[in-house]
C-alpha cells in the first residue's frame, strides 16, 4: 500500500468506524458520517449509549485479562478508530510488557495507527495488520511475526461481526483465529442484537447509504460462537452488564449488544 492514503479515504459515504468514533466523542470523521450519525441517532436514540459502553466493556475487559488472568498478548480484530482508552493502553496500563496487535483495513484506520505505534511503551509491542477480518488466515499469518501462537492470546472481535455476509461466514472467520491460538487463550466479542426494532431500522437505513451492511443477529447465534469454549462470570450478557461497577443510583439498564469473555480449553 502506497505510503500516501489520502486517496483512498472515501468522504462521500459514510463508514461505520468513522460514526463509531462520532458517536463515542471522537474527532475523526467527515460531515457525511455526522450526517449519518445524526440520522441514526434519530432512529435509535440508544446507539450512543451503546457506541460508550462498547469501550467501557472493551476496558473491563482488557483489564479483567491482563489484571487476573495474566494475558500479555492481544489479537483485536476490526478496531475501528482510536477514541480513549484502546486495548494497548488499557493492556499496558496494568503489564506494559503487553504485545497488541490490531487488525483493520480502513485507510482513515491505518493512518491513526501509525500515529499510535510511536506511543507505545518501551517494554511492550503495539502492531497494526492491513487486513480484512473475512481473511482470517492472512490475519494468523501476519499475527506471527509479532506474537507467539504458543503462549495464551485473546482474541477480540468487539462489535465488528455484523459486518460477515453471513452466521455461516462470522463462524468461520472467529473458529479459523481460535483454532490457531493455544488451550488457556480467550475470545472477547460483543455485537449488536436484533431484539431492538429501533437497531435493525438504523442498520437497514445505514446500508441504503452505501455503507458496508451490518446484520445484527439473534442473542442466540451471537452466543452460539462461544460454543466449546469456557464463560468467564458473568457469561454471555449484555455489554452493560458484563462486570459493570456499581451503581448508586438507578439500575444498569440492557442494550441490543450482548457478548462475553470465554476461555479456550
């Protein structure tokens, strides 16, 4: 890929990373990703929250890994855009020995990656993989430059999966990683459900732009893709509800984004 991306980076249609990061209080994205987000915003109210406590859990959950279980190696797969708090500096926050790499095919992605790979740690490795998660096997193969398929590594797919053609496809991209990474490593992955009418009209109004479609899919198959491997408590939940703080006032409330954190036997 030419070093200069520029003209590769699309501003007359909206990308779903660019209004990820809109939604969560980024600064990078164009008039008609705000347009989109706005639109969406409109449709489901709900989407913002869901775009914040997509990070909250991504956080709990890198820290859960590394704090408790002693993970040093981080496979996040479709990272969208850098807002606060990203899985390497979560991850090295609590072991900065920690290697993460991340995988995305966007430009706009690419560009911002090569800005956060100078502000890594010393003792740690902060990687970026050009790659399209339907090719999971280019994914394993450039992984193993950087990290070593022979200790434990979590894998995370963090609300990217509704993006597969179909469950048969989402199914194979996350079993052909997992099937590469050793027994004692995790699976982190959360996406967006369709017990929300108000979700699956944004989805369908967000592909009549020209955006890349994304299908949110039954809690079922969702949880389906933790089938042989070990739940962490609390199990498959609501990302609200995945090892949320306490709170002093009101009830942590469900959202139409479930997922876990699963441990590869």
């Amino acid at each position: 890929m030419s070093d200069d991306l520029t003209p590769l980076i699309r501003t007359d249609i909206p990308h779903s990373a660019r209004i990820w990061n809109y939604w969560m209080g980024g600064k990078d994205h164009y008039e008609i990703d705000r347009v989109a987000g706005d639109a969406g915003v409109q449709v489901d109210p709900d989407i913002v929250t869901m775009a914040t406590q997509s990070r909250q859990f991504l956080i709990r959950a890198v820290q859960y890994l590394a704090g408790e279980e002693g993970i040093r190696q981080f496979l996040d797969i479709g990272t969208g855009l850098p807002t606060m708090q990203n899985t390497h500096e979560v991850a090295q926050g609590v072991a900065p020995e920690s290697k993460v790499v991340y995988v995305d095919n966007d430009p706009l992605v690419l560009v911002h990656a090569r800005a956060l790979l100078t502000s890594t740690t010393d003792e740690g490795v902060t990687m970026y993989i050009d790659a399209d998660f339907h090719s999971p096997e280019q994914i394993v193969a450039d992984a193993r430059n950087v990290l070593n398929f022979n200790q434990p590594i979590a894998v995370m797919f963090m609300g990217v999966l509704g993006h597969a053609k179909t469950y048969e496809d989402l199914l194979r991209i996350v079993h052909t990683v997992l099937d590469a990474v050793p027994s004692g490593s995790y699976l982190v992955m959360w996406d967006g459900t369709d017990d929300s009418q108000a979700y699956v009209t944004l989805c369908e109004n967000y592909t009549k732009t020209g955006g890349v479609p994304y299908t949110p899919r039954p809690q079922k198959q969702i949880e389906g893709v933790f089938d042989g491997l070990e739940m962490v408590d609390p199990g498959f939940v609501s990302i609200t509800q995945w090892r949320a703080p306490d709170t002093q006032v009101g009830e942590i409330r469900p959202i139409s984004a479930y997922g876990a954190v699963a441990r590869k036997p």
